[in-house]
C-alpha cells in the first residue's frame, strides 16, 4: 500500500437552506468522484454551526453515524468543504435578495405601452 496520500476531492452541494429552526441547510457531498453522501445536516446549535453526518436511530434511543471521517483531518477538511459551500451559497442568496429590492417597483417605472401597433389602412 502506498503512504503517500493525495488530497481528497470533495464537491459539495447545498440543499435546501432553512433560516429558522436547528438544521439550517442540507448538503450532499461527492468524494473523488466515486462515493457520495447524502442528507449531510449543517445544524445550529448554542456553539454555534456544526456538521450532523446522516444516521440512524440504534434500539438504545441514541443516535449513530452511519458514515463518517475517521481522522480528524479528514473531518476538518469536509467540515471546512460543507462550510464554505454554505456561505458561499448564502452571500449569493443575499447578493440576489439585495438586487431584487433595489429593482424599480411596477408603480416607479415609467409606463410602457405593450400592446400592437399597427398603421391604418
């Protein structure tokens, strides 16, 4: 087995995004372009953002992972991935969210006739 290690891709996309209530987005995450993971949770908490790997509830009540890092620099470098995807698609919902309100209203724009006209005959 080779001990050099390559650097993990990881492409992350973002769910739907939740402003109110604990989970606050979902991410779906692709590793090397061949093993992906669904239903990632980006959940907040009193600590502030943390990633929720998807899991299961066990017969004890308490809930398990069913996959997730096994080295902490693994799970800092998904965590971080999961993170700035999600700012990144927050800055551009806000970005869009600013450019709407700044758009004219109906009322301000001046009167446009979009009707056909045609010269008489």
């Amino acid at each position: 087995m080779d001990s050099q290690t390559t650097p993990m891709k990881i492409d992350v996309k973002i769910g739907t995004i939740h402003p109110d209530g604990n989970v606050r987005a979902y991410a779906s995450v692709n590793l090397n372009d061949c093993f992906a993971i669904r239903n990632i949770k980006i959940v907040d908490s009193t600590k502030g953002l943390f990633i929720a790997m998807p899991s299961y509830k066990a017969g004890s009540g308490e809930y398990k992972d069913i996959c997730f890092p096994v080295t902490k620099e693994f799970r800092e470098q998904l965590n971080q991935a999961v993170f700035q995807a999600y700012d990144l698609v927050l800055t551009q919902n806000h970005e869009q969210n600013q450019r709407i309100a700044e758009m004219p209203t109906s009322d301000q724009m001046p009167e446009q006739n979009t009707g056909i006209q045609m010269a008489g005959l």
